[in-house]
C-alpha cells in the first residue's frame, strides 16, 4: 500500500478490514465560577419563567394513510419528508427560534464549557510532526488554527516543500477528504469535498514539475486509489441512492469523459470499493454489502494505451454470510475471512491461479473470546489487530515459525489503529493508541526485540489524570446475557445514588462502543459526573454472535441491554432517575431515543444527534439512499410481514404516541439539512409527535437544524463542533444538575 496520509472520513484503505461502511472533555472548571452557574440551577428557573414567551411549534396534521401486510399505518407528519415544500423551512425555522429562546438562559454556562473544551484541546508546545520516509523524502503533516497542511523535505535537509495547505480550501467552503501520493511520489492527489456531501472532487499536483495538471479534476468521486504505474488512478462513484457502485479508470492528464467503465455492481444492497494490496501488485475491487464479500482482482500495471479493457479475476463468488478481504505477498493471497465456523474471522492463504474458497488454507485462527478486526503484512511476520474479551489486542505472528505473540498495549481501555507502515521489509510497525484521558499517541514495536517506544504521546494540559480512573463492569440483562459496560469516573466516586450519570451507546452494524477521546467528556467529569458506555448487543464488542444477537429480528435485545445497564446504575446506587442522562448518535439515537417511550421515568436528559428515530418510514422507501443497502441490518418492511411488525413494534416515532407516562425526560434533538443518511424530516417529525405527548408533564422538548450539517458534521470544522458540543452539555447540566 502506498498512503503516507489518509482519509479522516472513509475507512482506512491500507489495510485488511473487517468493518463496514457504516452509517462515528473538558479541562478544569474556571476557578472563579459561582456555583450555581457551574449547575445551571438559576439558569434552569429562569428558562421555566420565560419559556412561555415564544410557544414550542406545532405543525398541522395531514393524515396520510398507508396499509401494509394488513396493518394501517397513518403518519400525520409524512408533508415534512418534502424538503422542498416551503412550509418545511418554515419549521425549521421555528424549531430553531424555540431551541434559542428555551437554551438562551444557558449561554453563559456555554461560554464556560466552550472555554474548557478549548483548553483540552491546547498544546502548550508544539508537537513534533509524525513523518513518514520514502524516495529520499521525509513526509508529514502539521495543524494550523486554519486546518492541515501537508509537506515533504529532502532527508537531512532543512527545507521544507508545502504540498497542500488547507486553508486556502476552507476559503471556498472546502475541506480536505483524502490524499494519496502517486507509487513514485511524483504526483500529490487530493480530494476535497464540501460540507455535508459525501462525494468529492480530486485534483492532482505535479511534484516533479514536468506537466501543469490544474485543469485535471475528477469530479463527484467517493474513493481513489494509485495503480502501480504512476499514471492511472481508479475510483468510485455513487448511485442517487448514494451506494458506490462503479469502478473507473483515469488516466492521469487526460478528460474524466474519456475514463474507462471497468466495473459495475447493480445488486443494491452492496458497497463497492477499491483498495491496493500492500505490495501494490494488484488493485481490489471489494463488493461488501453488510453480510456478504466479493473481491475482483485488476493488474495494478495494466496497460490501457491500446485501450484494452484489464481482465478482473474473482477470488470468490458472492455467498450469503461469507466476508473477506484479501491483499497480496509473495505470489500468495492472504485471505481474512469468516468462512466456515471462524465467525469471528481467520486469516488462510491461497494460490493466485486458485483462488476461491476450495483451496484456503487456515493460517492463523484465534480462540472463541478473540476477534480479527484487521490485518497488516510484513517480508517476516504479519501483524493481527483485534480483540479479546472485548479489549484491543495485538497479535505478531513470525512467518517462518508459525509463532503468535502479544504486544503489551500502554492503555487496557483504549481504541487502536494501524499506523502507515509502507516499509514492507522492517522489524518495526507503528500503531496509535487513543484513550479517555489522553490524546493519540503512537507508538513503535520492534518485533525482533519485542519491545515497545512512544514516538509520540500528546498528553492533556493541566489535566490531573491520576483523579480518574476507567473501569469495566457486567450487568445482568432481560435474558441473563452479561453486558460490558465501561465507567469514566471520578477515583473517590461514592455510591449514594447522587452522581450524575451518562450513558452512550451506539449498538447497531456491529460498530464498537469504545472509550475514546471525546472533549466533552472532562467537563462532565470535572462535575462529579459518570460517563457509562454500555457495550450492547448489536455492537461486535463480544464477537459475531454478540452483533448479530443485536440486529434483525433480535433488535430488541440493544434497548433490553440498555435499559438493564439503566436499572443496574440505579439498583446499585450508583445515580438515581433525577440525575441520569443519556446520548445516542444516528443508529445511536434510534437506541437511545427509544428510551423515551420505553422507560421515560428512568431517564431525567436525553441528547439524539441526528437520530435514526423513524426507521419504519426510511426502511418502507427504497429510493432513499442506503435503504436497500441496510436491510441485512434492520429488515425488509415492504416485502416481510415479521420485519414490519418487528420495526414497528420499537421505533421511537411509531410509539411516542401514547405513551402516557407520568414523567419523561428533557429531550434535545439535533438535525442536518444536508444530512443524506438520516433526512431531517426524522427529528423534524419525532419532535412534533413528542411534544404532544410530553405537553404538562414538566419536560421540554428541543430541535435544533443546522442548515450546513450534513450526517459527519458541518461548516466550520472544529468551531462549530465546540459550539455544538457547549450547547448539549449546557443542555444536560441545567437539566440534571438543578
């Protein structure tokens, strides 16, 4: 592989993955800071005193009346899914009027938390650059307050070249999506994209200075990568459903109209993407869709001056629940595959001339409490990345003894990546490591003296860590299944049932829970607060089994783990119902916001950021983007009476109509305009369902709409996400800590 920088939106292309293409603090408090400003109790009065001054929006009704599999399902907000219709930006507008009115008495409590957030993300000194060195050159990036900028010098010169510097993008709306250095460094490819879109353009630089290639722009791609010929450059683009599905070939230099068709997919449920094997032999084009794999192989030097299509060799047919992934060593094919009973998947070889799945050959399988997430590969030894018991590992395996050893990791709770790694003859590999109470760091194994160096640790200013502490516990749930849940908290935490508490999860397309890093963490923590990350089921924590006993037809077990985790916080006197929270993101926020008519009385907050919170409606609409694709994971309602009856049975905007419970929780939703995954028609029409049902019962219900989000975020970068971080945690302390 040949990636000195990366995308930070896509997946990682250098590397075996296992993951699919998924729908992902605060320093001390200021020390001169009233106490009930830090809480929010006055600003929590004041809010109730004058709340009555801009009244909460209250779309008309048209009912719209469907039957499906005999069952009649009217949806009085279905007018809100048009975009266009005027009456839709005419809500919007007053959702966010109403959410600025109702937060308005926060404002100082934001400044203060946006403040804290600034101060963790400060480096007192400048951080030395992680560089990469190749063709006599040392590469690496550097961050500026106006974004990344990308440079090389020569090795053992002081002069440095700018690639690329972003802030001359940012001046257009612009940010950059991926880079990729041509096999032989003479051309920069960048991709940029404007917020909220998922496709971008790719433009090309010359470093050698031997052709001007400004006007050599490919335009709506989603992913590229370099053949081995310095000169042809293979991408992807999408369907209007958003689904990468074909395969191009361009020729550097020359018109986008004039680029080769090589490969198109028209099965709708699957992904297609591109990929080069390490060893840059050979280009993969990767079908996956969310329970199947196929890979092609192309030449990565074929030729097209004689304008010849390149043969696609199929390494294996497409089989229901089997995965893999392939790169390439030695004339030998090194397969991460789920096949026969390795659900969570082996590593077996095969011959390039035999391919397909007759003749694998197991290599490296690991016990059932272990997983293989990904896979890198060395002249001497293959590095396996994974987990056990639900925590990363790191596994060497020495290719002429048949030996596995364990890397020490520096942190028991944390999240590990791949580093670049493009040396394929070394004793060495760099990793990252992201933790809760610390920066990524990375870090250098030597697998000959199988011992461990920091490159580069990126500690927090002024953050006393030795206060915190990290922790796993178990919790019982509705079928005696026993649920990881992860605690962030204080060491002298007391059991008296009076800490604030919130619970995230994600628990959907088998993505992980993990303890990361997240800024708006440490004020909470600063607070007294507990930060409980359960890991249900739906994620791939445990495994296969623990992802799929979270899906489909076993959906309800992600809200039963979460509600269970819930009742065990309480039970054991950890927080009480007054002062627990919960957040829930996109798949997240369909898990989270099913609280609110499942059990209201358990939660006093809920934050759902672009939330999956009608998924019965999304699912119905094939024509949406990803719907097809997604019914592996949550059914097809149209065509199966059970997975209509299943999806009605917990989305949150099919139940929040009467409910009828006594109490609820505060609820604060957020929304993209441009968001293509989650249409903003969902929070849109939840939240006017919601009000009805909370009206008098002591809970407000918020919506805010960003106009220039889409579903990863929006314009402004890392200012807008401190703003919008400030106002959810001004929103969960005025309502938890009064």
């Amino acid at each position: 592989m040949n990636p000195l920088w990366n995308s930070t939106k896509l997946c990682s292309l250098t590397h075996l993955h296992v993951h699919k293409f998924a729908h992902a603090g605060l320093l001390q408090r200021q020390p001169i800071q009233l106490a009930t400003v830090r809480n929010g109790s006055i600003l929590a009065s004041i809010k109730k005193k004058f709340a009555r001054d801009v009244p909460p929006p209250s779309p008309r009704q048209d009912n719209v009346s469907t039957t499906h599999h005999g069952y009649k399902r009217i949806d009085e907000y279905k007018w809100i899914e048009d975009i266009n219709n005027g009456a839709v930006w005419e809500l919007i507008q007053k959702e966010n009027e109403y959410s600025n009115h109702m937060l308005k008495s926060t404002s100082f409590l934001q400044r203060v938390l946006r403040r804290e957030m600034q101060k963790i993300l400060h480096t007192p000194k400048l951080l030395p650059p992680l560089s990469t060195r190749a063709h006599g050159y040392e590469y690496y990036s550097k961050t500026s307050k106006a974004g990344m900028v990308y440079c090389r010098k020569l090795i053992g010169h002081t002069q440095e070249e700018v690639l690329l510097d972003s802030k001359y993008l940012r001046m257009t709306n612009l940010s950059i999506r991926k880079v990729l250095l041509s096999p032989n460094h003479s051309i920069f490819a960048y991709q940029t994209e404007r917020e909220g879109e998922e496709v971008g353009n790719l433009h090309f630089k010359d470093l050698s200075g031997a052709m001007n290639l400004k006007g050599d722009i490919l335009e709506d791609i989603f992913n590229f990568v370099w053949a081995n010929d310095n000169k042809t450059v293979y991408y992807t683009v999408t369907s209007d459903q958003l689904r990468p599905n074909k395969v191009y070939a361009h020729i550097v230099g020359t018109s986008q109209e004039e680029d080769i068709l090589i490969y198109e997919d028209k099965d709708e449920t699957t992904f297609v993407d591109i990929s080069s094997t390490k060893d840059m032999k050979y280009i993969t084009i990767n079908a996956n869709s969310l329970s199947s794999s196929e890979v092609r192989l192309i030449d990565a030097l074929h030729d097209y001056s004689e304008g010849l299509q390149p043969s696609l060799q199929l390494v294996q047919g497409r089989k229901e629940n089997l995965e893999y992934f392939v790169d390439h060593h030695d004339n030998q094919l090194y397969v991460l595959t789920n096949a026969g009973d390795a659900k969570n998947f082996k590593l077996v070889t095969a011959g390039q001339d035999k391919p397909d799945m007759q003749h694998w050959k197991d290599l490296i399988t690991v016990s059932a409490t272990e997983k293989i997430e990904d896979v890198d590969l060395f002249k001497n030894r293959i590095v396996l990345y994974g987990r056990r018991d639900g925590l990363p590992m790191i596994l060497c395996y020495d290719l002429k003894t048949g030996t596995k050893l364990e890397v020490e990791l520096p942190e028991r709770f944390c999240i590990v990546h791949p580093g670049t790694n493009l040396d394929f003859d070394t004793n060495t590999f760099r990793f990252s490591v992201t933790s809760p109470y610390e920066h990524e760091s990375t870090w250098e194994y030597n697998m000959d003296k199988q011992t461990l160096r920091s490159v580069r640790v990126h500690p927090i200013h002024k953050f006393d860590r030795k206060k915190y502490t990290c922790s796993q516990i178990h919790v019982e749930s509705h079928d005696g299944a026993q649920v990881p849940v992860t605690l962030l908290h204080q060491k002298d935490l007391k059991l008296n049932g009076k800490n604030p508490v919130l619970m995230r999860s994600y628990g959907a397309y088998g993505i992980t829970t993990d303890p990361d890093f997240r800024i708006e963490n440490f004020s909470l923590l600063e607070r007294g607060w507990v930060i409980a990350l359960p890991h249900v089921r739906g994620g791939s924590e445990l495994g296969r089994d623990w992802y799929e006993n979270g899906k489909l037809l076993h959906k309800k077990n992600s809200f039963q783990d979460f509600i269970a985790v819930a009742e065990h916080l309480i039970d054991k006197n950890l927080t009480s119902p007054k002062l627990l929270a919960a957040m829930g993101t996109s798949a997240g926020g369909l898990l989270v916001g099913a609280m609110v008519h499942m059990r209201p009385e358990l939660f006093k907050a809920i934050v759902l950021r672009v939330p999956f919170v009608d998924p019965l409606s999304a699912m119905l609409n094939p024509d949406l983007p990803l719907t097809q694709v997604e019914y592996p994971e949550w059914g097809n309602p149209t065509d199966d009476k059970a997975d209509y009856e299943n999806i009605a049975s917990y989305s949150p905007y099919e139940n929040i109509i009467g409910t009828s419970a006594s109490s609820y929780p505060s609820v604060l939703l957020t929304g993209g305009l441009k968001d293509q995954r989650v249409q903003v028609s969902q929070p849109l029409k939840y939240i006017s369902r919601l009000r009805r049902e909370i009206e008098h019962k002591g809970a407000v219900a918020l919506c805010r709409i960003d106009t220039d989000r889409g579903h990863f975020g929006g314009g402004g970068e890392q200012e807008a996400r401190l703003d919008e971080a400030a106002e959810e945690l001004a929103f969960l302390i005025s309502n938890v800590q009064k």
